[in-house]
C-alpha cells in the first residue's frame, strides 16, 4: 500500500512538472508570437504608407498643370538660377489643359534636386517617377532613382495621353516608392578651352556634364588645375544647380563667355580671377566634390593650343579626348 502510494505521488508530481512546463512554454510562444505580429505589423504599417505615398504623388502630379506664384507655367523657370526659384512652394503638375501629360512640364521635373522634389511631394523613401509611351514603348521622361536592385518597391500607375507638342499618344505614368540607395550625382569633364585666341584668363573655359536623371547642386563642387584649386560659387549667394541631362560651363567669367559665345544659362563662375592659376600649356584638371573627383591632364601636344579649339572627350565617360571645333553646351 505504502509503496503504491509512493508511485501515484510521483505520477502527480510529473504531472504537475509537466503542466508547469506546458504552461510556461506556452507563455512563452504567446510572447514570441505577439512580438512577432507587433512587428510585422509595423512593417505592413510601412508598406500601407508606401502605397499611399505613391498615389498621392501620381495625384499630385496628374491633378493640375502645376503652380509656381501665379502662373501655371512653373515648367519655365530654373530651381538654381534666376529671380524666380522652383523650390519656392510650386505645385508640380504636368498636365497641359486638355489633361495630358505635357512634354515640356514632365522634362522640367529634371530641374528639380533629388531630395528637395521628394520634399515637394511629401515622399520619405526613395523616389522614381517614368512616363513610357505605348507604341511604341519608349521613356519619354524619367526623373529619380532606380529601384532595380531595392528590396522593396510599390508602384502606383496611371494611363494618359503625353502630347509631345506636335500628336497625343498613349502613355503610361509610373510612380515607384521604394526602399534602396539614393541615385548617384557624379560629374564629369566634357570640353576644355584653354589657351584661347583671345588672351585674358576670362576667355578659358570648362565644360562639365550632368548625366544623372536629377538635377545636380554645383556650388558644393571645386575646380583645380595642377597648381590651384577655386570653388564654384553662386551669383549673389543663390543655389546654383545643374538639371538632369545637361551641360554646365565653368570660368572666371559668364559675361565674357556670353559675350563670346551665345547667352547659355548654365554659366557658372569660380571664385577666383582665372580657373585655378590660369589654364596653360601643361595641365592636370580635377573636378571635385568629396571624395569623387573626375581628372582630365593634357598637354600643348594634344592640340587647340592657341588655335580657338578645344579639347573635346569622345563620350562624358570615355578615356578620349581630341582636338575639336569648340561646342560649348552641346554633349
């Protein structure tokens, strides 16, 4: 008797040790499981925000032809340059007033810096925004970054006609917030006047290009020839920028090159009376911001020594440069 109490002791014990066990393993499950749906619900609370970023922007781009002041022809104005500024609270529409896609307003989002038209729009992620024609299937206008290689990305799209200025054609607006790194903003040398017909350091002259789908910020970049080094610096303490796909001209002087040339808006001065300590014979030209820099050398043997041509680069990325009738402004 005494013994077979002993085992139905025991038997409750293991009971209880394993009711304990049980209790305290599913305690345990409980707390795992409501941390792991606290946190995906923070993360379908941040998807849910993305999708809503995207139609918002594709709203606010294809809800009116936009305003900058009081006029709806914002697409004229510079966001770097000029007494009117883009950044100035502009509604960016690109409608013309029929309800489609104007081609001169969608290229104009190019003028725009990357961060300062995410701010516009009211986008905390990273911002793509693409118009693509139906036939035949061509971007026709592309502003932002490039969600390829992001880890997540939601896309909100709307169907339009895009008047080019001539016919209306079928068009597809694509607005993608995605989560990825930042597009990229490098420079690079196109053409170098150095030694010109006409003496005086105002007369030289360097031509730059911005190939990135953004606008670029100039005045955070510098110039060096082998002996000096100027930053390039705003007219009257603006902003000075470099919109998507264009060409930017350096010198110790924009009304002499204007004067020279054509009346080019994208003329920017350096600091100093001349490039550096004057372009001469023998150079090593560096364009610089940070820790990016693109490097040009030349010597009087590679041409356009004094005969009013320039040493022009095959391509803004290529190894070659020739000599070559002087094109400022044209890439």
């Amino acid at each position: 008797m005494k013994r077979r109490n002993i085992i139905e002791e025991n038997a409750v014990t293991h009971v209880i040790e394993f009711t304990i066990a049980l209790t305290v393993f599913v305690i345990i499950l409980q707390a795992f499981t409501s941390s792991m749906n606290y946190r995906i619900g923070i993360d379908l609370n941040k998807n849910d925000n993305n999708i809503v970023m995207a139609r918002e922007v594709i709203s606010e781009l294809t809800g009116s032809e936009g305003l900058s002041g009081d006029s709806s022809l914002w697409e004229s104005n510079e966001y770097g340059i000029g007494n009117v500024q883009l950044r100035n609270g502009t509604t960016v529409g690109i409608l013309n007033s029929d309800g489609e896609i104007d081609s001169n307003k969608c290229n104009s989002l190019s003028k725009f810096p990357y961060y300062s038209l995410k701010e516009e729009l009211g986008v905390t992620e990273q911002l793509r925004i693409e118009v693509q024609t139906l036939v035949p299937k061509e971007t026709v206008c592309l502003w932002g970054g490039n969600p390829d290689t992001s880890s997540v990305s939601f896309e909100s799209q709307r169907y339009l006609l895009y008047n080019d200025g001539e016919k209306s054609i079928p068009a597809l607006l694509t607005v993608t917030v995605y989560e990825g790194n930042t597009p990229s903003s490098n420079l690079y040398l196109t053409e170098v006047m150095y030694n010109p017909e006409t003496n005086g350091y105002g007369y030289e002259w360097i031509e730059f290009y911005n190939p990135n789908n953004i606008a670029i910020f100039v005045n955070r970049w510098s110039i060096a020839d082998t002996e000096e080094e100027d930053n390039i610096i705003p007219e009257e303490n603006e902003v000075i920028t470099i919109p998507a796909k264009s060409v930017g001209i350096l010198t110790s002087s924009p009304t002499t090159f204007r004067e020279s040339y054509v009346n080019y808006k994208y003329v920017f001065s350096v600091e100093d009376v001349a490039i550096g300590n004057g372009l001469g014979a023998s150079e090593t030209i560096t364009l610089t911001k940070n820790s990016y820099n693109d490097v040009f050398s030349y010597t009087s043997d590679d041409g356009a020594n004094g005969n009013g041509k320039t040493l022009t680069r095959s391509c803004y990325n290529c190894a070659e440069w020739n000599e070559a009738d002087s094109s400022p402004g044209i890439i």
